[in-house]
C-alpha cells in the first residue's frame, strides 16, 4: 500500500520536470540586443530609426533592448548629427571584423551575430523573433543609484566566457532634431534609442562590481534608461543582457 501512495508524487514531480531529490535549474530566457547604427546625414536612416521606435514600444516590457549608435563618418557630408560619435564608428568596424561583413547606414546587428539592413522591417522583425526563441548564455543584474550628475551601477554576472566584457550603454530614450543641411535637409527628425555613452569592462567568468558613470545633461529616469549587455570579445556575440533597476 505504500508504494502505490507513492506513485502519483512520481508522476507529478515529472510532470512537473522536478526529480525527487530537487528541482531542475531554471533555462534562461531569450533576449534581443537590436544594435543599429545610424546618422542624421544618411537619408536612408529614418525609416530605420522609427522602426526601432516601433520595436521598443510593442517590446517595452520583453527582453528585447534596442541601442541607436549615430556614428560620425556622414558629418562631414553637409550636417553634423549632434549624438554622433567616433567611438560608435569604431564599434561598427569592430563587428565588420567580427561578422565580416561591410560597413554602411543603416546597419542592424542583433545580439552580435547577424547583421542586417536596418529599414528592412520584415527581416528585421523575424531575426528579433528567432533570437527572443533562444536561451541567453550569461544571467546579468544591473541596480542603479544617481547622485547628482553620476550614477553607480551594481552588476551581478553568471555564467560569461573568459573573453567577455560588460557593456553599460547609457540611453536617452527620444528626441527630435531638427535638420538643416545635408540629405535630410528641411527635415525634422525623431530619434528612438540614442546611446549617450558606452562603458565596457573586462569581466573574468561570474563576477560582481561596480561602475561610476557621469550622466548627460537633462537626465531623467523616466527619459533615459540604463542598459547592460555582455559579449564575447573573441566573436563579438552577446551571451546577455538587461536593464538596470532604480
């Protein structure tokens, strides 16, 4: 009689994809890091720039986190777009290495992995769909205090490679400009995303610590917003990523 009392906690606990000793370690959720480089001098880069507006509104509350990098190489065609700069053109050519694809505006890279036209809604849609599919690699935890013009993040990383960094990407997340000269000219513009500033640090598999970091002018935590991705220095991939709690 007591073996047959038994058999249904078997059952439910396999049910429940327990085993009788403890449960399973959770799987960790997909994520999308939706990277796009972008530039007021390119009159290809609106329509990218409102579909990450797009994006980040129908996604607000999943785990997909969209960066807008405004690189620098267009200023010099007629305008010069005020959120540019050189150290986001460098990041663009680190992934034309990594991926070994060209560089051009404007350019979606998702989790690090592939790469994409960034107007390209269809395309652009599915890929952040597939990568959502698939489990993060790194668990990451971010928590945020400001104190006047700076802010100290607290991470707390699980399970990176040896050859991974943090990234703390600051991000305002709208504003509108209002274009003169150059491809855009007589156009104002409406900006999604803009990366202020972009932190890495070197990290050395699990690992906790903190970062200090200046804050833009007119930051607001309800206007802008703290992101934290870590990838693969090696091959460029993200392994995770999250947004700091206030």
């Amino acid at each position: 009689m007591k073996k047959i009392k038994l058999l249904p906690v078997l059952i439910l606990a396999l049910v429940a994809g327990t085993n009788v000793f403890g449960q399973n370690k959770a799987t960790k959720k997909g994520f999308a890091v939706l990277e796009l480089f972008t530039s007021e001098g390119c009159s290809s880069c609106p329509p990218a720039d409102e579909l990450m507006g797009k994006i980040q509104k129908e996604y607000m509350d999943s785990e997909v986190y969209v960066l807008s990098y405004h690189v620098d190489y267009w200023d010099k065609q007629g305008w010069k777009d005020v959120f540019s700069d050189a150290d986001y053109t460098k990041r663009q050519y680190e992934y034309s290495k990594w991926l070994g694809s060209s560089v051009y505006t404007p350019q979606l890279i998702i989790n690090g992995k592939v790469g994409l036209i960034g107007s390209e809604e269809t395309a652009v849609r599915n890929a952040t769909k597939k990568a959502l599919s698939m489990a993060a690699t790194a668990d990451v935890t971010l928590k945020a205090v400001q104190s006047g013009n700076k802010i100290t993040v607290n991470h707390s990383v699980n399970d990176a490679s040896k050859n991974s960094r943090l990234l703390l990407a600051i991000v305002q997340k709208t504003a509108q400009s209002s274009v003169k000269r150059g491809e855009n000219a007589n156009r104002i513009l409406s900006h999604f995303q803009i990366v202020h500033h972009l932190h890495s640090t070197a990290l050395a598999g699990n690992e906790k610590g903190t970062t200090t970091l200046t804050l833009p002018k007119g930051f607001t935590t309800k206007g802008f917003e703290i992101i934290g991705f870590v990838q693969d220095s090696s091959s460029g991939a993200i392994l995770g990523a999250t947004k700091a709690t206030f």
